[in-house]
C-alpha cells in the first residue's frame, strides 16, 4: 500500500461518525447491515449517514450491494487488513538491541 492511500484511508477513518459507522460494519460482518439499520443503530440522521457512507465509499474502505429495495454496506475487509498490515510492517524494526549504544544514552 502507498502511504498516500493509507492516509486517504486514515483520515477518512478520522472522523468519529465515520469510525463509528465502520466498526458498526465490521461488527456486522460479511453479511454486512442494511443502511435503515444502521441508521437505527447509530441514531444518525439519513442525510447525515448517506454523506458519511459515501467518503468511506470513495476511499474503498466501504461498499454497498442492493438487495431489491435495500442498500446494503459491507466493510472491505481485504483493504482492512491491507491497512493494518501497512501501519505493523515495520513495527519495532528500529528498536535498539541489547547493548546497543543508542539505549546506553
């Protein structure tokens, strides 16, 4: 992943209506969760939800599958972990080692 996309990613992510709109989906699973429910269970106004959905939408992060009437949102998972595998891929990489002379100071 570029860190462009990462960050187009995160910073949708930023907002905490948006945060809470994707856990809500990642709690959903692949089933994914109908737009009216999401909108019960978050007490989000439908315009306020729709704007939201759309910018996670644009970043890949969301998509939306209609079954008949229903617009139904799943989280992307596959770019979830591409995400999280992103920010881990160098995790303590630059850690001192035992008698490094960086920890010594």
């Amino acid at each position: 992943m570029k860190i462009d996309d990462a960050a187009a990613h995160l910073e949708a992510l930023g907002n905490p209506t948006r945060l809470k709109i994707y856990r809500a989906l990642i709690r959903a699973g692949e089933a994914g969760m109908p737009v009216g429910r999401l909108q019960d269970r978050l007490k989000i106004a439908a315009s306020t939800l729709s704007h939201h959905i759309k910018a996670l939408v644009v970043v890949g992060l969301v998509t939306q599958t209609r079954e008949g009437t229903t617009l139904v949102c799943h989280a992307n998972y596959g770019l979830m972990r591409e995400l999280l595998n992103f920010l881990m891929a160098e995790c303590c990489c630059e850690a001192a080692e035992p008698g490094d002379a960086r920890s010594a100071a």
